[in-house]
C-alpha cells in the first residue's frame, strides 16, 4: 500500500489539547526520515509523529 501525505510548513498554530507522554523505539533510519520532514516543514519530531501517526490510524482497516 502505497500512499501520500501532505504536510505543511508550520505556522503560529498552537495545539492545547491534553497529551499523555509515551516512549518508543524505532530504526535508525526512520528516526533520520523523520528528523528530515521535521527540519523540512519546521516542526518538531513530535508533531510530525503525530501527524504522520494519525493519518496512518485513519488509514487502517481490520481484517478477520
């Protein structure tokens, strides 16, 4: 499955919802894909695993 997303440059957007503090582990690789999205749209590694975290839940269909 192959799919896009878009994510713009930030703006002066602020973001006040509750968030609860979690760790994960990851690749390397993916952390150096990340942290080059993050410096490209200039928003933190947080908020693009965010962003990309929530568009992939949306995406996701359960199978039987």
């Amino acid at each position: 499955m192959s799919m896009q997303i878009a994510i713009s440059r930030k703006g002066n957007e602020r973001d006040n919802n509750e968030h609860k503090i979690i760790s994960v582990r990851m690749k390397e690789n993916l952390l150096d894909q990340i942290d080059t999205i993050s410096r490209q749209t200039n928003r933190s590694r947080n908020e693009i695993i965010n962003l990309l975290l929530k568009e992939a839940v949306d995406a996701v269909i359960v199978e039987d």
